[in-house]
C-alpha cells in the first residue's frame, strides 16, 4: 500500500513538471515567432550601418542589430541589458 502510494505521489510530480515544461516552450516559441519588418533604410542600433541583407539580431526590447555588433547575446548593446537576470515581461 505505501508503495502504491509513492508511486502515485512520483506520478503526480512527474505530470506537474511536464506541465510546467510545455507552459515554458509555448512561452518560447510565442516570443520566437514575432514579426520584424526589416525595410532598405533599417540600420543597426550600434554602428548606424545598413542592414539590407545582412544577417543581424533582434533583442526582446526590439533593438536590432548587425550580427557583428553583438558582443553577447544576452545583454542589449543599446542599453546594456542583461536579459537573463532582467528578463521582458
């Protein structure tokens, strides 16, 4: 019976964290898939360059820049921001 009843108790942890982890990756892919319009006079936040077809980044603030210009891909050039410890609500 007591085993029964662990068994039960780890089921219960178990459903709770997979929940947790398709509550998390639906978050994920909501703020992957946002849309950003990069037209002929878009340029980079940082080095005032041209995007044109160059390949850049787009931080959750929306400040994009050119893929070069990032030094880490966490922290805002802009603005300094660390997006791990200070997260987009």
């Amino acid at each position: 019976r007591q085993n029964s009843e662990v068994r039960k108790s780890l089921q219960i942890s178990k459903a709770l964290l997979k929940a947790d982890h398709v509550k998390i990756s639906q978050e994920y892919h909501v703020r992957r898939s946002r849309r950003i319009l990069i037209t002929g006079g878009k340029r980079c936040k940082v080095s005032q360059k041209r995007i044109g077809t160059s390949a850049f980044a787009v931080y959750p603030n929306n400040v994009v820049v050119l893929l070069g210009e990032r030094a880490h891909p966490n922290q805002c050039p802009l603005t300094g921001r660390n997006f791990l410890e200070n997260p987009v609500e």
